[in-house]
C-alpha cells in the first residue's frame, strides 16, 4: 500500500499548528493549558488532511478525552482515502514549555493500517542510535558492550561518545556504568521522543539513547529513525501490577512482554512518515517565534522512510489568516 508522498507536506501544517497553538503558553507554568492547546490544533488542522486515520499511539483512552485517544477517527478522508494508523504526541515536553525550557516539539508518526505497533501505556526499555551504528547495538547486551561497537562504527574513542539518558533515580546505576566506560553523558528532563531523534543527526552531538521511558513514546522515535536508516530496539518494561495487567488488556502476554522488539516491530515497512516542529528552542530544531503584525516563524522536520528523504522546513505564518489559529486563540483569550 503506498502513501501519497504529498502527505508528508499536510502531516507537517498539523505539527505547525499544534505547535503555535501551544508555544504560546511559553513560561507561563500552565503544562495541562500548554498541552491542550496543542492538543486542540493538533485535532481541528487533521479535518483538513484527506485520510482515514486511527489514533494507535494518543494521549489516553475515549472516557479522557477530548485528548487525541487512541482508537480515534480522525482525518477527512472518505471510503475512497487510504486507511493509516497515527501516532501523535501532540506535545512531547509539557513541563518543557511551562518552564521555558528547550527541546519540546509537536510530532507525528503515520504508516498504512497495521504497521505501526499498538503499545500499551506503560515503560519500555530502549537503546537508539543513528544510521552509522545501525545494526552494531543489542539491547540484551551490556552497557559495555554496546558502547565499544557503537563507538567502533562511529570511529570515535569511547571517551568521545555522547550518550543521552533521561535524569530519573530508576537510571542511577546506568549512568555509572556510562561514567565507568568512560563516555559522556548529556542528562534530559523531559521529551524522550526529541532524545531518541538526536541520534539519528551528528550535529546534535548525541551518539546514543539508553534507559526507560514511555512505550508510546517508543514507536513514535521508531518511526523518525526508520525514516533515517537508524536503529531502535526496546523491551517492555511495566513497573507496575497495574501495567502488567494494562498489557495483558491488550493482548500482550506475559512472553511477549519480555520480548525484544525490533525496528521492524515497531514500526513495519517502508511507507513511514515523520514529522516534527519545534515549539520551544532544541538541539535539532528551533522553536516557535512571534514578531510583530501577527507574525510568527516554525521550524520542522518532515521524513519519509521509503525514500529516506529529510527535509527542514522554515515556515512563516500570517495568524490572523489562519482559521484554526483564529478561533483558538479566542478559545484561549489571547487576542
């Protein structure tokens, strides 16, 4: 089944608004509002997108919406439009753009029906590296190991190598052994999506993503890596009896929870789009700015895994012209 390439232009404009629609609570310490505007953008610019989308991969279930939750319709599409899964973060950093903090974007993932997996809300394990050290990580390895075989198909001493891992207690010993090894360590807050991502570009700077964090999260920086010829292994990792029992909901047996899940598990085929727009200031993408008149500049990032195509996009929108952006901003008393 093959997509029309053209999406990729129409998943980038819903990212767009997701992120102007929520980089205006920038700093303000509103998180839930900073996340229901983009949330809000996100689901009013996909009216306009001519697919018949399911949401696999969301903020929640039906009873929490009126969050984008999975095994929802969206799309414009008719009987006649492909059918695609999409897995949306609509803003993968909440706490980022409440503090004013870098790294936070609006993303999404779309693949045909069935080819992107359906993950359970709960912890995966992952390791993530670009297109150079594809095929050299093990995830079951250890920590040692991996970095020696990273740092080998990168042609860097070990000392050299950056490896990115979220700031949470549950990674202390990981770090130490990072620090025994003997790489860098560049720590995160939040955005585990925008982390794995890094990976995949050098001028990031970042070689390597390990630790624990949101199963969704996963498949969605699954899916940018396979666009980029890069790599992604993750494990399940419930901490929980309650993730446990939210896995076996789904249909996930106890085997399959402690199975490796591949690049291709995660994310199945070729016909893979990505995209992303930054809403406050990163590594690999600039954030939302605002001028004067009504202005305002976005910085993304489009992919296709079939083509293997990047594309950077700078955009500058007139917001007085724009509908959506209109009536949100009325929604949210900032005109």
């Amino acid at each position: 089944m093959i997509l029309d390439r053209n999406l990729s232009l129409s998943l980038v404009r819903v990212t767009e608004i997701a992120a102007l629609s929520s980089a205006k609570f920038m700093g303000r310490g509103d998180k839930n509002g900073a996340d229901q505007a983009a949330v809000d953008g996100m689901r009013e610019a996909f009216e306009l997108v001519n697919v018949r989308g399911t949401v696999v991969i969301g903020e929640g279930e039906l009873d929490e919406a009126p969050m984008l939750y999975i095994g929802e319709q969206i799309g414009a599409g008719t009987i006649d439009d492909i059918e695609v899964d999409i897995a949306v973060d609509p803003l993968d950093g909440t706490s980022l753009v409440s503090k004013g903090l870098p790294n936070a974007i609006s993303v999404i993932a779309m693949a045909p029906r069935g080819c992107l997996l359906y993950a359970p809300d709960t912890y995966m394990k992952k390791i993530a590296v670009g297109p150079k050290a594809a095929g050299e990580i093990d995830i079951e390895a250890p920590i040692e190991d991996n970095l020696k075989a990273v740092a080998k198909a990168l042609n860097k001493d070990i000392s050299d190598l950056t490896v990115i891992i979220q700031d949470r207690p549950r990674h202390y010993q990981m770090i130490q052994e990072v620090r025994r090894v003997g790489a860098r360590i560049k720590l995160f807050g939040e955005g585990d999506v925008a982390a794995a991502i890094a990976t995949g570009f050098e001028d990031t700077g970042v070689d390597v993503l390990m630790g624990i964090g949101g199963a969704p999260e996963g498949v969605i920086a699954a899916a940018a890596l396979k666009c980029m010829g890069g790599e992604m292994q993750g494990i399940l990792y419930p901490m929980s009896d309650e993730e446990v029992e939210r896995c076996h909901q789904l249909g996930w047996s106890d085997e399959d929870i402690k199975k490796v899940l591949t690049l291709e598990d995660l994310v199945k085929g070729e016909e893979v789009f990505f995209a992303a727009t930054g809403i406050t200031d990163g590594d690999l993408l600039k954030g939302v700015v605002y001028y004067g008149n009504n202005y305002a500049k976005t910085h993304s990032v489009v992919m296709r895994a079939k083509t293997g195509t990047i594309r950077f996009i700078e955009a500058r929108h007139k917001l007085d012209k724009n509908d959506i952006l209109i009536r949100l901003m009325k929604k949210y008393g900032q005109v």
